[in-house]
C-alpha cells in the first residue's frame, strides 16, 4: 500500500476508529490520542491487513488500542492503591 492509498484510508475510516476509541474510553483527548495510535500502529502493520477487510483491520486494532489503555489504567490505579 502507497503513502498517498493509506492516506485516503485514514480519511475514510477516521471517524469510524474514533467512535471505536471513544466508546470504550469516554475522554475526547484520550479518544483522539488513541485514534492517532491506532493509525501509526495500522501504517508499521500494513502489511498484514488482509485486502479488503481494511475496515474491519482497522476497528479490530482500535478496540484493542482502547482496552490496553483501560488495562493500563486499571493496573496505575491498583497501584496507587496498594501504595
């Protein structure tokens, strides 16, 4: 995949990843963050997205992004509990 072809991936399917994002993380800025990471990730994964499931690539690595962000969270606050 070209830079200028993954370029109009991300326009296509921004929105989608950031609605993944932000129903499992309610924060607008964290959202966002993890709307960018999950398209870095996508771009140095490129190829192994399957031809023609870009979509379903794509909100499988947000969902992803969005709950090892929970998990982090979780594991920081346990933390500061045990403390």
């Amino acid at each position: 995949m070209t830079t200028q072809e993954f370029s109009t991936m991300v326009q296509k399917y921004q929105a989608l990843v950031y609605t993944v994002c932000h129903q499992l993380v309610p924060d607008v800025q964290e959202a966002q963050d993890l709307t960018q990471e999950t398209f870095l990730a996508a771009w140095r994964a490129i190829d192994r997205c399957p031809p023609g499931f870009e979509k379903q690539w794509l909100a499988r690595i947000a969902a992803n992004k969005a709950k090892d962000y929970l998990r982090s969270r979780s594991e920081e606050h346990t933390s500061e509990l045990q403390s």
